[in-house]
C-alpha cells in the first residue's frame, strides 16, 4: 500500500505520516513519480485482468517490487532517513537518466504483460473462408497498396500509399479500427494469430510498436527493437530481434524479457510450424536452427531440435519462410526463384521458377502455392497459376477479375491481390489440366526469345517510320503548313485510353479558350479515341502519334497531321524528348508551352490565359 501512495504520489499526494511510514525507496518513487503513460499502462493491464483476482494480485505485487527496485536504483549514492520527507529527497535532484531506463523497464514489463494476456484471448474475428474473390472497400484509406494478416482470425491491416492503416474484418472488409499514420513494410509488421495485436516496426527501425487492433489504441513501444519475428502462442510468448542484433524472448504470462538461449546472432528470419510443442525455426539468411519452447515453473524455454543450413541458391533473400507439408518442409523467396528446406532431411534445393514465374508467391494450402507469370503479349498483365510442390506440376488459373499485384497473406492459406482494386481470396479454380514445370518453363523461355526477335524487328520498323516521318516533316515547313506564327503548342502524351476493350478506349482533351491559336499534339501507344471538347479556342491543326491506329473527333474544319509511332507519357523520359523533337521538326520555331501525360488518359485540359 505504501507503494501504490508513492504510484499516486504525482495526482494526490500523501500525508506526512503516510511519509514516515515510507520505505525509503517508496520516498525516491514518491519525489520522482513515474511518467503518466507508466500508470496508463498499469491501470490498461489491470483493466483486462479485472474479474481474476489472483492475476490482479499477482500483477499489483509483481508492479510494487519493480517499483520498489525502481526507488533502490536511483537513490544508491544518497543515505535517506526515516524522518526525511518526500519533499526533502525531491530536493537531492537524483539522476533522472536513471529514472528513464527503470521506467522504460516497467513500461516493458507491463507491455509484455498486456500482449500477452491480449494473444491468449479468443480470436478478435473468427477465421471464415473467402472462397469467391471478396472486394475489399477501401474505406478510410485512399488506395490499399498492401496488407498483413492474422493467421487464424478473420483479421487484417490494410495500408495505402501515405501510411494509413485500417483493422478490417475478413472476408468482408468492413473497419474495426483505424491505426495512427506509421509509414513502414509490410514486411516488418506481424498481426498475432488471434488478430488483437499488431507489432509494427517504426520508421527508421528504431524500434516496435504495439497495438490493440480491437480499438486502435497504442500498448507499448519497445525501444531498440527491430521487429516481431514470431507468435509463440501455445505458449503466450513471442520473439523479438533486437536492432543491436540480439534476438529476444518475451514471455507473456510473466513479463520476462531475456535473451533467447539458442537464436543465431542477427536473426532475422523465423516461422512458427505447426505441432503439439511450439515448434519454430529461427535464424538467418542461411543458417537456422529447429526448435521447440515449453513453459517451466521458470518460465519459457527453448529445446534445440537441430540446425540446418541452407546450400541451395541465395538462401532466404526476402520475406519469410512459410511451413508447407504440416510443417515438414518450408518454402522461401530466393531471388529470382522461389527454394524449399526439408526440415527432416537438413536438405535444400530450388525450384527452377524463373523467369517463367516471379519469386512472389502465396500459399492456398499445404502442397500447393499461388505463382504468377507475366503475360509476353500485354506487359501490365499477369496470369495466375497453381503450383503444386509435392508433384512438380502447374496449372493456369482463372484470375475471376482479380488483376494486379499478388499480396501473400503469410501463414494464413489464401492470398491478396491489388491493382485498381483489392480483392482476398483462398480458393482459385484452375482451367486446364496441370502440366509439368519443366516444360512450362521451356514453352515460355521460347516465347520469350520469340517476343525478343519480334520487339526488335518492330523496333527497327519503327525507326524506319519514324525517318519517313522525320523526312516529312523537314519538308512541311510550319510556314506552308498554314500555321500562325504566334501560335503556342500544347502536347498531351499516354499509354492507353480508358474503357472496357482495348479497341474502344477514349480519351477526352477540354481545350479552354485561350487568345492565342493552339496546336495540339497527340500521343499514346494504344489506339486511342481523342475526344477534343473545344471551349471557343482556335485549334490551328493536331499533331497525331501512335504506336497503334488513333483517331480524333471533335474537330470539323481542322486538319490532323500524323507523324509517327512515337509516344511518351513521363516528362524528362528518353521517350518524351524523342517525340519532343520530331514534333518541333513540325512546328519549328513555335513554343511548345507544356506537356501533360499520364500511363492511362482519362481527360485533359490545356489553354485558358
């Protein structure tokens, strides 16, 4: 009790005879009261402990002797006596660096604490399948780049572009609760299996931040960490490298944070495998080490199962590696192909992914992984397959209007894909029989060459075009053109229109009225529809360039001189200063007032004043 005055001491004070009763260290904590988010957490973690009076009990006399180690830290070099009031030991001005490391221990404590009872507590949401492809809204966030998933609740956090972040409900995406703006990986976060707890790097690694995903709220941030490598929830623990390189143990059940007994030095990879025991394997690039952790009366412990070395390719080069054949085999990105360990045999090899496959992958279940392709004949486009490890077999699959990036969803079978949507799925429907790897990647490897030899030959007619277009232009003088001489011009460049089919894509250019005449100059490498909506201007001509056919409408009375197959739609691109200047052939010494482009044109607007 004496203690819990000195907690209180910075809100109420205590009496004077309250303060001769006082231990000595309870004077020190009196006269140097911890910070407000030490009680915070105090009072959070006792919060989700009331109803079992044995852990608040246990936990209040757990807070008191840390305090109370607190108070004897910080007052070593001073003699404080029975008599001496709170007051008189505020007066020595003890060493407040002191203070800060034992209060950032509490807070350690008290955050291990809270993680832990938060992880052993029934799944936020429940696991539900997301079988069809389910949209996932956007809400709060302006686009969802990416995402991190709770492995056995219906648990995510979705990110955009700017750092925002939401807690949403699987498979419906629907928001639990929006997350303060930290601009961070994907990589380095983790959402604890029950999905009630995110662990989020810092920007800049300078440390690991704690959240309650049920409410957003902030838990804990533990400084000097790195990142959370794994839940060890069998065992209300968790594991935590260390940015110095040591990797720590923290047990949730009694707040300990030790040095993990058998973690190689800068680990930096891990995955928990499934089992009765919970089992992990933790390491590095290339070294790593089985294992097992069990509760003792002392608290956790880590039994060595056997260490293993990765010889195969480039080892684990990015992300991390996820348990395959109930926890027998693991599978790993090892740029550019995608490689296995065998966690019985210690052997390792690769599977000759590339270039066919790109070394992202997903895993739908424990044989069978999600892979993409890129498409040779449309290089925004990627085709889906089914890879199957165990028969060395892959199958197309029907992408269901999922197109763009795949997102893994880590441990939890299924994946994300984002583009000009988000979608999550755990079932893909293949559409033809599967065929055997190897000669997947030999048909592919040929088209390639093929595509190769025919982007050359049309590289080559292309600067055929593009010198007849040159020649032209050198003898259609702006002058016999019929262009005024103070006319200004305006160039918009893109890509692609925009609209369903490739072959019905528009793309629509507001022309303000300006006092001066326009000339336009078009570009895109798809057949595109310009649709010019002229404001009163005087469009004097439009220059047109595509790779594929365009047309302009819009327009009666002015003319359309095509130029060329050039195309650009990034300003300073190798691409734009080409197509700059063949249109300067055509226009000589016209000023050329401004380029816009985009990759897919929607609308434009040039002139005005």
């Amino acid at each position: 009790m004496l203690l819990a005055c000195a907690f209180a001491a910075a809100l109420s004070g205590c009496t004077r005879i309250e303060e001769a009763a006082m231990p000595a260290p309870a004077k020190v904590n009196a006269a140097y009261p911890p910070p407000p988010e030490v009680q915070a957490a105090r009072d959070r973690l006792l919060g989700l402990l009331a109803g079992d009076t044995k852990q608040v009990d246990a936990v209040k006399a757990q807070i008191e002797s840390r305090m109370a180690l607190r108070g004897l830290a910080c007052s070593q070099q001073v003699s404080i006596g029975r008599l001496d009031s709170v007051a008189f030991v505020k007066a020595l001005g003890l060493d407040q660096i002191c203070f800060q490391a034992q209060d950032q221990a509490v807070q350690d404590f008290l955050g291990t604490r809270t993680v832990g009872v938060l992880m052993s507590l029934p799944p936020l949401r429940p696991l539900k399948p997301a079988t069809a492809g389910t949209p996932l809204p956007q809400g709060p966030l302006s686009y969802i780049t990416d995402g991190t998933f709770a492995s056995q609740a219906g648990v995510a956090v979705l990110r955009d572009t700017v750092g925002d972040a939401t807690v949403v409900e699987l498979p419906t995406g629907a928001v639990i609760a929006k997350l303060p703006r930290m601009m961070t990986s994907p990589w380095a976060s983790r959402v604890s299996p029950n999905g009630r707890v995110l662990a989020l790097q810092q920007t800049g690694g300078q440390g690991v931040t704690f959240f309650d995903t049920s409410n957003g709220h902030r838990l804990w941030d533990r400084l000097g960490g790195q990142n959370v490598l794994t839940w060890l929830p069998e065992v209300t623990g968790f594991v935590i490298a260390e940015r110095s390189g040591v990797t720590t143990l923290a047990d949730g059940l009694t707040g300990n944070l030790a040095p993990h007994p058998l973690a190689p030095k800068n680990s930096s990879v891990a995955t928990s495998l499934p089992g009765s025991a919970a089992r992990t394997l933790l390491g590095s690039a290339r070294e790593l080490v089985l294992m097992e952790h069990q509760r003792a009366p002392a608290g956790l412990q880590a039994t060595e199962l056997k260490r293993l070395h990765i010889t195969a390719g480039q080892g684990i080069s990015s992300g991390q590696p996820v348990s395959m054949q109930q926890g027998r085999l693991v599978v790993f990105t090892s740029h550019p192909h995608i490689s296995w360990l065998n966690l019985e045999s210690g052997e390792s090899g690769t599977y000759r992914t590339s270039p066919t496959f790109g070394a992202t992958f997903a895993k739908l279940d424990e044989n069978r992984l999600l892979v993409d392709s890129l498409d040779l004949t449309d290089r925004m486009r990627l085709n889906p397959w089914v890879f199957d490890i165990a028969a060395q077999v892959v199958a197309p699959v029907d992408p269901a209007g999922m197109q763009g990036l795949l997102i893994p969803t880590g441990d939890r079978p299924g994946f994300m894909r984002r583009g000009q949507g988000a979608w999550v799925a755990d079932v893909v429907k293949t559409t033809s029989e599967p065929v055997p790897l190897d000669k997947v990647a030999a048909e592919y490897e040929l088209q390639a060459q093929l595509a190769k030899l025919q982007a050359q030959v049309d590289a080559q007619q292309s600067q055929e075009r593009s010198a007849t277009a040159s020649a032209t232009a050198r003898a259609t003088a702006p002058a016999m053109m019929g262009l005024p001489r103070d006319a200004v011009v305006h160039m918009i460049g893109a890509y692609e229109g925009t609209g369903s089919s490739r072959a019905n894509r528009s793309i629509r250019v507001v022309v303000r009225h300006s006092p001066r005449p326009l000339v336009l100059a078009l570009s895109s490498y798809e057949s595109v529809r310009w649709v010019i909506v002229n404001q009163g201007a005087k469009i004097s001509t439009v220059l047109l360039s595509s790779y594929e056919p365009s047309t302009v409408i819009g327009l009666l009375d002015t003319p359309v001189q095509r130029m060329g197959s050039s195309y650009a739609y990034e300003a300073g691109s190798p691409e734009h200063k080409r197509w700059r200047q063949e249109v300067q052939q055509y226009i000589g010494p016209l000023d050329i007032r401004s380029f816009q482009g985009q990759y897919t044109g929607k609308e434009f607007s040039v002139g005005g004043s």
